[in-house]
C-alpha cells in the first residue's frame, strides 16, 4: 500500500484498527480486479483510504456511501460520538468536509466516488454488479439488516462481502453485524474465507 495513503488512513477519523483495515486492501487488490467495488458507510473516509489505495493501483473505480449525518452510536450521548464532527450551524453531525478533505489529500478524488444518501435509497436505482461490497453502515438492527438484503443481492457470483464489526460474544459487541454475517454464511450462499479482528470476509459461490 503506498506510504502516503496509509499514512492519511492512518491519521483519519474513523473506527477501523490498521490491520483490518490493511485486510480491506487486500482484499480488494484480489476483488476489485474483476469490477468495481462498493461500501456503505463512509464516515470520514478512513476505510475509504485502503479501498481507494488497491482501486487507484487496479484502474478501478470505488464507490462509498453514506448520508454523512452519523449512524445511531455517532449521536450526541453515545460511546462512538465525536463532537468535532458536528456542525453547529446546522446542530448535526456532517461528516462530508472531513471525507472530503481525506480523499483529497491522498489523491484519490478521480478514484474513490462518494454517494451523499441513504443506501437502500441507492440500492434501489443500483442495477450493476459488484466485485466486493463491504457493510459498515448503521449498527442498529434495522439499518444493518436493510444495508444487508439491498446490497447482498448486488455481489456478483465468486465477489467478496465484507462485514465489519462481527462479534461472535454479545460481550464484546452489538449483534445485528454478527446476525447478517449468520445470514450470509448459513442461508445466503457466502463463505467465510479470511478474517482480521471483528472483519469477516466472505465469496459469494459461484452458480
């Protein structure tokens, strides 16, 4: 991974530990060579950096969306709430300027494409197929499950889902990460091929 974006990635905000996200990279440097690559949930664009590193190198292209308001645990009160991020003009959170100015100063701004909206919102006009599809949106139930059967379906046969924040012990973590990864490798027809921390990595069999 070139120095400079790992460097960026590394100094960006965000909840992703290096060597999970060095994993991300990897992964995409294998997935993205057959088409472009996708994740829900942007934050500040830190995971965005090591997709974006591998997309840069393969002459793909990475999309990442997010509607840059904050998930439910980013909320004022809440453990992952960083007020920094919040803009006080408008009394929400706005990521965007922070993802911005990441993607730009690594030089990826004609390769890692952001979506200002709401996934299943994009998932409804999105017809094309995808080589990897990471989920790293909202962790609540609700939007896990949703950003699970609107772009689980979108991973083309042999392509790679990833799921962050995958935590086998409720002690350690929410569950609706752990129960969309019990979805895909119990009923959905993924395998788990690799894993780093909580990032599970899973191919879509092939017809």
């Amino acid at each position: 991974m070139p120095a400079n974006i790992l460097q960026k990635a590394r100094s960006a905000k965000g909840f992703m530990p290096e060597p999970e996200g060095e994993a991300l990279y990897r992964a995409a440097m294998g997935a993205g060579r057959h088409g472009p690559m996708l994740e829900i949930g942007t934050y500040c664009g830190k995971s965005a950096l090591y997709f974006g590193a591998a997309a840069d190198r393969l002459d793909q292209e990475f999309f990442t969306i997010d509607h840059h308001r904050g998930s439910e645990e980013n909320q004022p009160g809440w453990e992952h709430h960083d007020p920094e991020v919040v803009d006080e003009e408008a009394g929400m959170i706005d990521t965007l300027p922070y993802f911005r100015r990441n993607i730009r100063e690594a030089d990826l701004e004609g390769t890692v494409i952001g979506i200002i909206g709401h996934s299943t919102q994009v998932a409804s006009h999105w017809e094309k197929d995808l080589s990897l599809v990471f989920i790293d949106g909202g962790h609540g139930r609700e939007p896990a499950h949703n950003d699970y059967e609107h772009w689980s379906p979108k991973v083309a046969p042999g392509g790679l889902l990833l799921i962050h924040d995958v935590f086998e012990d409720p002690e350690d973590g929410g569950r609706p990460p752990y129960e969309i990864y019990t979805r895909a490798v119990e009923s959905d027809g993924f395998e788990q091929i690799d894993r780093e921390g909580s990032l599970r990595i899973l191919r879509r069999e092939s017809p």
